[in-house]
C-alpha cells in the first residue's frame, strides 16, 4: 500500500503545532436548558427507590443549589456516592464507582426533564440519563453514544415515597 511506507514522515514543526492547538481546545457540547426552580426545589434531595437493575444501583437523588448547581447522588449496596454536576460547562472527571471516572454536564431540558451526560475520561464513550419526573414517580431514560450492541440502554424505574 503506497500509504504505509517503512521510514517515517518528515517532520513538520508548523503542522504539529496547529494540531495541538486543535486538541487543546477540543470539547464536548455541553448541555444547555433553562432553569425549573419550581420543580428543583420540589425534588431536590428527594430519594427515589430504584426497581432492580444491571447497574445495581438502588437509588437515585438530586440536590440543586441556589445557584442551579446540581448533586447527583447514587445508592448502592456497597455505599452511597454523590457526583457534582456541571451547569453551563463540564465538571473536572470524578470517579464513578463501577464506571471510572467521569466529566459531567446537565441542564433541564423539559418541564419534567433534567439531563445529565456523563462522559468516561479518556474515551470517546458518553453516558446520557433524562431524569422525567411526574409525581412522586420517576424514569430515568438511558442512551450511550457508543455501544456493542443498543445505543438506547434499558429504562430504570422509581418511586419516591
């Protein structure tokens, strides 16, 4: 293949240079949605029990502050593990039990959805969960970007009590 030569290119300092500044500044959209004060602050900090699921994952919370900032908190077996989630612009990775670590980004995206992206550091892989609440009844709807198999990921069901 003329492509593939034994000896290596020539370097070129002026190329090189132009493509590390591209990926230096390379990022991820980052979602963006107006705020739902009414509705965080009805939900905020509310546990919801999770029906059974793959990710073992008994349940979910999420705390908003004042200024919109948001705090994903996960229930599991063995501990309880609480994720900061950036508003207007992508957390610094944080490590995610079960997963490694992840930058995060979210937004609300309807009158009953607040989004959260996850994005595995170091990989091209983003974890996307719509948080739809109705009542005191919630669906998490799960997509992946990059998948083996299904891109939409089952639905995780929960109830607050």
């Amino acid at each position: 293949m003329p492509e593939l030569r034994a000896a290596a290119l020539p370097e070129e300092p002026k190329a090189q240079g132009a493509l590390r500044a591209r990926l230096a500044h390379l990022q991820l959209p980052v979602i963006y949605g107006a705020p739902k004060k009414l509705l965080a602050a009805k939900i905020s900090g509310r546990v919801f029990q999770l029906e059974p699921n793959e990710a073992q994952i008994q349940a979910v919370s999420l705390d908003f502050a004042k200024g919109g900032d948001a705090t994903l908190k996960l229930r599991r077996a063995n501990g309880d593990q609480a994720l900061a989630v950036g508003r207007d612009g992508w957390t610094a990775c944080q490590p995610l039990k079960g997963i490694g670590r992840v930058a995060t980004s979210g937004a609300w995206t309807a009158e009953d959805t607040y989004t959260v992206e996850a994005a595995l550091c170091g990989t091209p892989y983003v974890l996307t969960d719509r948080y739809r609440f109705a009542g005191d009844t919630l669906l998490i709807e799960r997509d992946a970007n990059v998948s083996f198999g299904k891109d939409n990921l089952a639905p995780w069901h929960g109830k607050s009590p």
